[in-house]
C-alpha cells in the first residue's frame, strides 16, 4: 500500500523528526514527560505539592516512635489553552518557483506540495514554540497567566485566566521598596543587590530551590552597567562571583554567578522578541522584570486535540504537536493545521518568586 504522506499519523512522525524551534524557559522550568503530562483528554490533571520544612522531633525512648503526617498535595482539573493555525496551499502557489529553486526548475506541482507540506510543518510548529516560550515566561511572572484567544476578528477575543494561588493576593509577588538605581549602599531602598537577598529568601521560607535569576534585557544592561557590581567583584575580602557572559540561546545570555547573601545565583538574561498577531514586537519576558526560581519548578501539561479529518470523522489525538490536513475539490486548495492545547503548572505551590517594573525611569 502506497504511503499518503498526508495521512494525520505520518504528520505526527513527521513532526518528531523536525529540528525544533530553540527554547531555553520551556525547556529548563516547564518540561514535559510524554508519558505523564500528554492527556488524552481536553482537560489536564496537575497536582501541586503543599512543601513541607518540618523537623524530627526527640522522643522519649520509652514510647516508641511518634507518628507524622504525610505531605499534602492538591489535584486540580485545568483547561489548557488552545492553539490551532493553519497555512492555505493554492494551485497559483504550486506553480510559481519555490524558495531555492533553480529559475530552470524542473520540479513538479506534485513535488513541490510534498516539499511545502514539510516546510509548512516546521514554520508551523516554530510559532507554536515561541508561543509556548512566552507562557513559560508569563506564568513564571504572574504566578499565572491570561490567554487571549483570538478570532478571525481582532475585536473578537475570549481572556481566559489561570492563576497558581487563591485570593487576591499573588505570595510569590515581591514589591521593592523602590525602584532600582545604581548606588554603592547595597542596603538602601531601590538597591537591586538587596531586593535580590530578599527575593531569594521569600522562596527559601517556603522550602523552595533558589538557584536561577531570570531578567529582562532591560534589567541584564542594568546589572552590566552598575559600578557596585565591578567593585564588589574587584574586593578581594569576598567572593561576590564572576561575570562571564556567554550565549546560551539566540536570545539567552548567561552573564554567570553571583553571590546573593551568601547564596549563588545563575543571572540569565532573556533579550528575545516575538512578532505577535497584531504585527507588534513583544518580548518575551516584559521589561523590567526579574524572577528567582530553580530548573524543572513546573511542568508542561497538553490536552487532547480533537479535530475532523478527511475521512470525515472526528479524532481525538493526544500530543505536544497535533497535525491535520484538509483538501478541497472545488475550489482547489489545501490547508496544513497543527493545533496544540498546552498549560504550564508549577509542581509546588509559589516556586518562584517575581518583581516587576523594577527599574526607575
């Protein structure tokens, strides 16, 4: 039997093998085992740890053993979001020479569907990463995140919120004093180096890990710049750390560690935009923010993607990436969708804690 490349099971092979869109937020705070956070489901399941900083007691040794309570977590039932895009393929596109063609082409229409349909994938799913790389981020900022979903209308949209926390306050939210300016007293109000301290120690209070410090561009070049940094680095009665900036992603930089109270954080610096559907260009992370966390504090959980497919019938497929291809006669075209249903959870309740607006005008 002839293979049909366009068969929905193939696409979702096809998919596996493509060289993915660079991420480094997903990837290093919210990964995904496809064995556990892939559901079969429109919904997802997350369950959250409760922490637990208690200590062992000393006991009489005429009793015996005290019993203790077993951690606690909770279970939610979540709605992720929904992401579904889609390129059109027309006969006046099959036609003209494609991109890197040969103006002496010899390839056919024919040839050329097979060839778009694999670049199709790979642009789509690329979008779907960057997507995906600002959820990260935002969920991180807001201990939550609003996701817009658009319509074909751009006045036409539906927020739909999620937050990690109840009540109107946000626990992992950290207010400075003031806003940040270089000075060389590391405790006055709008020092960065002290609000950091107390960022760290808002998550270590908790029993949560503190090992990363996530900025904006805007704060890196802050940091970068300040003269106390050079001068605490150059006194050699302490070891404040080294900056050593190196590139980790496009658009991620590692400007090395330091030492925050005694703690060492690595200071990552999140310079990377996106173009979003008004045209606009959005960063990632928005500037003026910084967060205190550690790797793998969350999870990236996806919901089944239920769709009608040529054989019209409807099908439920779970997967990070789910691809569709639909075809008509009259008029002539075909159009290549993935959709993805993606929600990024923290595995403890606050593991991190963020500030925004850091930086003075």
């Amino acid at each position: 039997m002839a293979l049909n490349i366009y068969d929905t099971l193939y696409m979702l092979a096809a998919i596996e093998v493509l060289t993915p869109e660079p991420t480094f937020f997903k990837r290093r705070y919210f990964p995904t085992d496809l064995s556990m956070d892939v559901f079969g489901t429109a919904k997802v399941l997350a369950d959250y740890k409760e922490g637990n900083r208690k200590a062992a007691p000393f006991v009489m040794p005429s009793i015996g053993p005290l019993p203790v309570g077993r951690s606690g977590f909770s279970t939610y039932e979540l709605e992720p979001g929904n992401i579904s895009i889609s390129k059109p393929l027309t006969l006046d596109q099959l036609n003209k020479r494609g991109f890197g063609e040969s103006i002496l082409s010899t390839v056919t229409p024919e040839q050329r569907a097979r060839q778009l349909l694999m670049g199709d994938l790979s642009d789509l799913s690329a979008r779907i990463s960057r997507r995906e790389e600002w959820l990260a981020c935002e969920t991180m900022l807001n201990n939550g995140c609003i996701m817009r979903h658009q319509s074909t209308d751009p006045d036409i949209y539906d927020d739909v919120p999620v937050t990690f926390y109840e009540g109107a306050n946000n626990p992992a939210l950290f207010t400075p004093a003031a806003r940040w300016t270089h000075s060389t007293d590391e405790k006055k109000p709008g020092s960065w180096y002290f609000d950091v301290i107390q960022m760290v120690k808002m998550l270590t209070l908790r029993g949560r890990a503190a090992t990363d410090l996530v900025v904006s561009n805007d704060v890196g070049n802050f940091l970068m710049e300040d003269p106390w940094v050079l001068y605490m680095m150059d006194n050699r009665r302490a070891d404040y750390g080294a900056l050593n900036p190196q590139e980790l992603t496009p658009y991620v930089t590692t400007l090395g560690r330091f030492n925050f109270g005694g703690r060492r954080l690595e200071i990552f610096v999140n310079d990377g935009t996106f173009e979003d559907e008004t045209g606009a260009d959005t960063p990632f992370l928005a500037s003026g923010s910084a967060i205190v966390t550690a790797p793998n504090c969350g999870k990236g959980l996806y919901g089944a993607v239920t769709q009608k497919e040529m054989d019209n019938r409807w099908h439920t497929h779970a997967g990070t990436r789910v691809p569709n291809y639909l075809a008509t006669i009259v008029p002539p075209a075909d159009e290549t969708i993935i959709s993805c249903r993606p929600l990024f959870v923290p595995t403890t309740i606050s593991p991190w804690t963020a500030a925004k607006n850091v930086l003075a005008a």
